[in-house]
C-alpha cells in the first residue's frame, strides 16, 4: 500500500495590529509532529569572517547543530514527515536524492529512530567514478542508519523511478510513505515556517535589527517554508536564495509554487507575491553537487576563521555567493545578515579530492 501526504486542518486566528496591519496567531500544534531536532539551533556572529570581508556584520543560524545524524535542516523538516508517516500507518519510508544525499541520510536516521525500513533511491547526478563519492561520506552513514538503497545514472525522472520503486516495495507486502526528494512539499514546509518562527523569536530576544536572510535553495522547501513563515508573521526581513542547481526562473517557480501550497495549509493566510520569492543562481558552476572554485574557497575560508564545516553541494554554494555578493558591495558595511548553515559537513568525506591539501607526511 502506498501513501502520500494528506493535507491537515489548520487552526490560525487573524486580528488586526495597533497600527491596523493583518497579524496572524500561529499555533503548529495542530498538525502531527515527532521531535527530532535540538530546538531552537544558535543563532551567532562570524565575527572573523566578517572582519575578513571588512563589509556587513555576519552572523549564522546553525542548523547543522539539529542534532539527528550529524545535523542539517531536513531534520526540521522530518518531524512533520515522519510524523505524517506514522499517522498512515507506514512501516517504509522511501525518498530519492543525489549520492551524497545530505536529505538521504538524514531520513535513514529518522526511519531508525521510529524502527521504520528505509529504502532510497541514489542518483549519480555528478557522474562521478570517485569511490570515496560513491560509497564514503552520506553513503556510508545510509548503511550504518540501516537503509537499503537503489542507484541510478543522471538524467532520469526521478520522480518516476521513486513512484516505480515504490510501487515494488507495496508489491512486496510494505506499507511505503513517499516521501519526495529533499522533503520539499508542503508538510516538510512545515519545519521552516516553524524556523521562522524561530528566528524571529531569537531576533526579538537579541533586541538587533537584521537586514538580509540568505541562504542555500534546491529543492525549495526550506525557502518556501521560511518565506511563508515570514510572511505569517509579517516579518519584513527579505529572503535570497542562493541556487544549487538550476537557473533562476525555474528555482524562483518551484519556490514560489510550494510557498503558495504550503499557505494553503492554513485556514486563512496572507496573500504571496512574486517579488517575496528572489534566488540568486549565479554560483551553481559546472552542475549540481559539483564544487566550484569559489564553493572551496568558502568552505575553507569558514574552516578556518571560524572553525565551522560547509557542504560542497549546499551551503558552501551559498555561503560562496554571500561572500562574492558582499564583494561587490550588494550587501553593505553596517548591515547585518544571517546565513543559515543547511548542514551536510557528512558530505566532505565523499569529496576528499576536490581539496588540494598536502597529505605528505614529509617534514
């Protein structure tokens, strides 16, 4: 038997603020949820970092530190999932990503925690022969969390192969909960509605005014998620993601399209508009899950002002598109900006030869 997401009721009340603006009263309680994450992840300056630059005060928001097999932000996101799988009656959680699946990981750790069977579906979208990227790094951890999995070459629907593969898994007597690529539909959404509430309860609490929120977007759930978070609270703080994968026009869509979708969830919410939706997709390089010169720059100039591990497929892309857009005086001395940190340092292990350290032990 399959199963899918099934929209919840919402309970969402709706008054008017002093100065006569539309506010919302949110309560998440209302769809089911398992606790996974170390809630609430810090929120803390790169003092270094941003001296290093010499423009705008850099701070980061460390969802890498969630806590559930090395960290990352589809924990936030497999609360609601996982949640909604158990309500279904699943014993089989099925997703798909690419090799070094950071989400892949992170649901074989969810799936054990609940004594759930975890099958993936692993997509080779670099076309890499490395063995350390085919089986170290969030390979490795896949089969230590327990998960079986299934690999493909690039360029096929993965959409479709998930479905398929699925639909095998049913046929041999499992109850399978499909869950899609990087948990991005609107359930998943749910985690960074709830970031957002988070991080402007952190805010609040800093007394600090910010200026940007900037962060690295793929399969658009957590920038969908957090756009529509802000957008219930009437946060004016502007969100930019910055693209892992494809150009902007269609990273833009596919935001826009899961914000609009997970707003739906609530019983009355504010109206999105395209302009609440901006990606930057400069600095993807060659491809997906491909390091670009200046995504190894940013990793290690992170490492080392700050002691802190990017990802060479997610946040070392945005973190190298913050430190070039602060470069060229986008964002400017006197501002302030969060960065949120995605997770995926599991990663690295799988990208050893991207680096061009000396290993000789030659003095």
């Amino acid at each position: 038997m399959l199963m899918s997401f099934d929209t919840y009721s919402y309970r969402l009340a709706k008054r008017k603020s002093s100065g006569g603006q539309e506010t919302y009263q949110l309560d998440l309680t209302a769809f089911p949820r398992v606790r996974l994450a170390h809630l609430p992840t810090p929120l803390e300056p790169l003092t270094r970092l941003s001296k290093e630059l010499g423009g705008p005060e850099i701070w980061i928001k460390r969802d890498d530190c969630t806590g559930l097999s090395s960290g990352g932000n589809k924990t936030r996101k497999l609360e609601f999932l996982i949640a909604s799988a158990l309500a279904e009656g699943a014993d089989t959680v099925m997703t798909q990503g690419a090799t070094q699946s950071n989400h892949a990981r992170q649901t074989a750790a969810a799936a054990a925690r609940f004594g759930l069977r975890c099958h993936l579906l692993l997509e080779n979208r670099t076309g890499s022969n490395d063995p350390l990227y085919l089986s170290n790094g969030n390979v490795l951890l896949d089969s230590l969390h327990g998960a079986t999995y299934e690999r493909r070459p690039s360029g096929l629907d993965m959409h479709q192969e998930l479905e398929a593969a699925a639909i095998k898994q049913a046929q041999d007597g499992h109850k399978v909960y499909v869950i899609p690529g990087g948990g991005s539909n609107p359930i998943g959404a749910l985690g960074y509605v709830n970031c957002a509430f988070e991080l402007m309860a952190q805010i609040n609490e800093l007394g600090q005014r910010f200026d940007h929120f900037v962060h690295a977007t793929g399969s658009a759930g957590t920038q969908a998620g957090i756009v529509a978070g802000m957008k219930l609270v009437n946060s004016p703080l502007p969100v930019l993601g910055i693209g892992v994968r494809v150009p902007r026009a269609k990273q833009e869509a596919s935001v826009f399209a899961l914000a609009e979708k997970t707003l739906k969830l609530f019983s009355k919410s504010p109206v999105l508009a395209s302009e609440d939706i901006v990606a930057n997709c400069d600095y993807i390089g060659e491809g997906y899950g491909i390091p670009a010169a200046s995504t190894i720059e940013a990793i290690k100039m992170l490492a080392e002002l700050e002691g802190i591990l990017l990802d060479p497929v997610y946040s070392g892309k945005g973190m190298a598109g913050l430190i070039d857009l602060v470069r060229k005086g986008q964002f400017k001395k006197g501002e302030r900006i969060i960065f949120l940190h995605t997770g995926g340092s599991a990663a690295l292990f799988g990208y050893e030869n991207s680096f061009d350290y000396n290993r000789s032990d030659a003095a």
